[in-house]
C-alpha cells in the first residue's frame, strides 16, 4: 500500500507544536508525526508536525484538560525513542 504524501505546506491538515510532552502523547496514542522541524527563532526548539485525526481535538482537550490516560511504560519508551530521534536528526542539521 502506497503512504498518501503529507503537504508540509497545507496548515490546513496540519498540527504543529513544539510542547515535547505533548508530541510524545500524541506519539503514543498512535497519532504519527510526520516531520521534525527547528524553530527558525530558537534552533534549540524542535516543532512536531502531525496529520490532523478525527481523535485529536478530544485528545488535545483532554491534554490541556490534565485528563488524558496513557500507559505508562508505553509512554517512557515513546519519550526515549522521540528523544534519541530528535538527537540523531540534529546531527545532520549542522
């Protein structure tokens, strides 16, 4: 099956945040990130980009809310894997 191609330049189906507990929620209720972007203001900064879903708006309320639920070992190996890929994409940012 042929992945549908993500326009990175449509914000229209796009969500972005740069909150890294928040990508890493999304991450792990299963919600892809699509791309890693830097901050042009703070390259220190690293901007998620997620497709928008159906789920994601009562996701991100919950979120804000502090009413979300995810499994935590689940979550910790999803915080390590963003970590190292964020580290590894840096790499040849530079």
């Amino acid at each position: 099956m042929k992945k549908e191609r993500l326009d990175l330049n449509n914000s229209n189906n796009l969500f972005k945040t740069s909150e890294f507990i928040l990508i890493c929620v999304l991450s792990c209720l299963g919600i892809p990130i699509e791309a890693l972007e830097r901050d042009c203001r703070n390259p220190d900064k690293v901007i998620a980009v997620f497709k928008k879903t159906e789920s994601m708006d009562k996701i991100l309320e919950d979120f804000w809310k502090r009413q979300i639920k995810v499994e935590p070992i689940s979550f910790w190996a999803t915080v390590r894997e963003i970590k190292s890929r964020i580290r590894s994409e840096a790499e040849y940012d530079y």
